[in-house]
C-alpha cells in the first residue's frame, strides 16, 4: 500500500498575509472582522466614483433620468445615515452567525493555498445565476401588496436611484435579499465540500460592485451592461424604480425575458429608441 503525499507549495505573499491574520486569533471573529470590515469598505469605496461624477458637469449627459434628480447632498446624506446604522444593526448580526453555518457546512476559512482561479471563477458565476433566479422571486414577490406597503415601498422611495441608496431597504427587505447572497455559497459547500472564504469574499466584493452600479442612475460608455451581453446594469434597473414594475433581476436580464416581466420596459425602449432617431433626423435637416 503506497502512502500519496500532497506536495509542499510555498504560500504566496497574499497567502502568507491571510494566515497571518488568524495566527493565534480567534478563526470566528476574525471572519466577522473581515466580512463585516471588507463589505464597509467595498460598499462606499464603490459608491465614490459616482458621488465625484456628481460634481462633474461633463458627465451629467450619462444620467438617465434627466428630469428627475433624487442625488442631492441631503438626500445622499440622510441615505448614508441610514444605510449605516442598517449595517450595524442588522447586516452585523447576520453576519455574526456566518462562521458557525459555515464551517459546519466545511468551508475552508485560514487554510491555503486558495483555490485556482479558474475554479473560484466557475463558483461565483454559479453563485451569481443563483442569486439572480432567487432575488428575481423574492423581489417580484416584494412587490405584491401588503409586502410592497410595508416592507419594499422603503426602497422606492427613490424613483430615480443612486449608488448610495443600493442597501437602503427594510430590515425584512435585507434579511430576505441578504439570504440569497449567502445561500448559494453555503448550499454549494454543503454539497461539495469545496469552498474558500476567499471565493465568498470575492463573491461578495462582485456581488457589492453589481448592486451599486445598478443603482447608480448612470449609463456610462464603460457601463457594464455596454460589453456584457445579458447584464443587467443601471438602464434596466434604473427602469424599475422609475416605473416601479418589471425588470425583477439584479444581474441578468433572462428571468425578466424568459417570465415576460420585461414588456413595458421593451415598449418604453423602443418609444425612447423612436425618439432618439427623430432628434437626429430633425439635426441633420
């Protein structure tokens, strides 16, 4: 009987930093640190760009919702007291309860080496079509009566978004939308066995970028949606706050085609579509 040994690999530089952040620390609150720290700063970092084309004059021609402007300084203001204190309140208990489940279900947290890159690729794009697919249900079905009045109308109030406002929900509304973040990592390493902190991490950090450009209120040439066919991005997403139906998705486009909750939407297209070609015929006469 021959005894197979996993050969030794040198950890790389980012590698040795992770395992040096749990050396000798408690595994469960350095991953609450780490989770609950990288989203802070993620979150208002993405915001950032957004708030300086604000202030630029040039850039103004890329909002969409021309005639109706909600990114003041106090409404950007009074949005990031909120968003805030919802992070503190009701994200971090969330993710108070992250480690347990997740060790439990055999995540691997300090150890290394990471994952290729190819296989955390193919991971966090499953976890992506699985959050789209469940927020698309849990989105439309915030939109039913009593659950619109009382609990999503909250992040309607703004019809023409920002980035700020991404997580500006009611508790209920980011416990529910927060569940279909986590599960796909977490139903993916209880049957797989094979999922890194540092891929939900990343997930997490996409997941993040995703959510504000969607509620950016900009349509930029580098817009996401411009060079990935099927993304959703701030032109559709902007749609449903400004309408308060269709376009339920967050990343992708297909469920609202394939469940036809896209036809209003394709019909104010084609209407702004009708009127952009006017504009440039009345030009060149």
């Amino acid at each position: 009987m021959s005894n197979t040994t996993v050969p030794y690999t040198t950890p790389s530089f980012i590698e040795s930093q992770w395992q040096s952040l749990f050396e000798g620390r408690n595994e469960a609150l350095v991953t609450l640190a780490l989770l609950f720290f990288s989203h802070e700063i993620i979150y208002f970092t993405r915001c950032l760009p957004y708030l300086i084309a604000d202030q630029i004059p040039a850039l103004q021609k890329y909002k969409i919702q021309q005639k109706t402007i909600q990114n003041t300084s106090q409404n950007q203001w009074k949005v990031f007291r909120y968003v805030l204190m919802s992070h503190f309140f009701f994200e971090l208990p969330m993710i108070v309860g992250f480690h347990p489940v997740a060790v439990y279900f055999g995540m691997a947290i300090s150890s290394v080496p990471f994952p290729p890159l190819s296989k955390m690729a193919m991971q966090i794009f499953l976890f992506f079509v699985f959050e789209d697919f469940f927020h698309y249900w849990a989105h439309r079905g915030l939109h039913y009566g009593p659950f619109y009045k009382h609990i999503h109308k909250l992040h309607h109030e703004w019809s023409a978004p920002f980035g700020l406002a991404a997580e500006y929900a009611h508790p209920i509304e980011v416990l529910i939308l927060g569940t279909g973040t986590i599960s796909g990592p977490l139903i993916w390493c209880y049957f797989t066995h094979d999922l890194h902190l540092i891929t939900t991490l990343t997930w997490m950090t996409l997941r993040l970028f995703q959510a504000v450009e969607a509620h950016s209120g900009y349509d930029f040439p580098w817009s996401t949606h411009n060079w990935l066919p099927g993304w959703s991005g701030a032109e559709h997403h902007d749609y449903h706050h400004m309408a308060f139906t269709n376009n339920f998705s967050t990343s992708f486009r297909w469920w609202d085609h394939i469940f036809g909750t896209n036809k209003k939407y394709l019909a104010y297209r084609a209407r702004k579509d009708q009127e952009l070609k006017a504009q440039e015929v009345k030009k060149e006469l």
